[in-house]
C-alpha cells in the first residue's frame, strides 16, 4: 500500500525527515509549505492509500480543512499527529482546524515529571521556561527546548505560582 507522509515546512528540525524520540527517522514525500494547497499537490499524485501528517499543528486551517475533505470524499484515512496547543496553552490553528473536523480523536497520553498526565508544554530557552516569545519558535538562535508538563507543574514552573 502507498503511504504518504507529510510534514510542515515550519517544522525545521529534522529537514525533510521526521524525528522520533525513539532515534527513528524517516524521510517526508512532502514538505509542506503554509501557502501550499494540499489539495492541488495531491490532485497530481498517483492515488495513496493513507496520509501520515506530522507536526499537523502547524497546518493552517485551510490546510487541515483540504485534509478533512480528502479523506472523506476519496475515502483515505488520514492520521494527523501534532500537540493541540502552544506553550502559552493558546490552540494551534491548525490543531483547533482538525479539533472540529476530526471523524475520530485518539489521544497519545504523555507522562509529566511529577507522573502526572501531561496537558500543557513548557518552552524553555537556554534552560530556563518562557512565558512570552512567538508561537513556533524551533531552535533558530537559543537553545529552545519544551516539556510536557501536568497543570500543577505547568502552574509552578511556568506561571511561577507556589
């Protein structure tokens, strides 16, 4: 079966590969730039069997949407992998997109260093958790960095309440 794997230009780290905690890496078919129709470069593709979007929380809504569509009216699945929301805990737009639209959710639940179920993300840069900055920052000039942290903690370390 023809797989299909896309990944958001503005996901720089990896290159045109996607990068697994797990040290596995595999190459995109396309990398996807924001002013892309995702329905235009798949109209001049040979017919796949799945779609596989990583990082699909930096999919403009526009994007997610034309996903949505393809899905449904060629009858592809299309799994869509990203974080819901920023380091700020504001959604994604891309992320709020497919929120709407999704046919089925499946949550990956992640740990927090206290053991507690993630919900939020913690940016740090050099070390340090952030508050304010853009919403993508990947490591252009610091060191930037982010984990996945519970609310208590998110609360003490990032909002700096006690």
């Amino acid at each position: 079966m023809s797989v299909l794997v896309i990944k958001p230009s503005i996901d720089t780290k990896g290159g045109k590969a996607i990068l697994s905690r797990l040290g596995l890496t595999r190459d995109v078919d396309i990398l996807l730039q924001p002013e892309e129709s995702i329905r235009e470069i798949l109209t001049n593709r040979p017919k796949v069997h799945c779609i596989l979007v990583d990082e699909a929380n930096f999919l403009t809504p526009a994007q997610a949407e034309e996903l949505f569509w393809y899905a449904s009216l060629e009858d592809v699945p299309v799994l869509a992998y990203g974080i819901r929301n920023d380091f700020t805990t504001k959604g994604f737009p891309g992320s709020t997109r497919l929120l709407e639209l999704a046919h089925e959710l499946q949550e990956i639940k992640t740990i927090c260093r206290c053991g507690r179920k993630a919900v939020l993300n913690g940016r740090k840069i050099n070390g340090e958790f952030v508050r304010e900055g853009s919403q993508v920052e990947i490591d252009d000039k610091e060191h930037v960095e982010y984990e996945a942290l519970c609310a208590v903690d998110y609360s003490k370390l990032v909002l700096g309440n006690k």
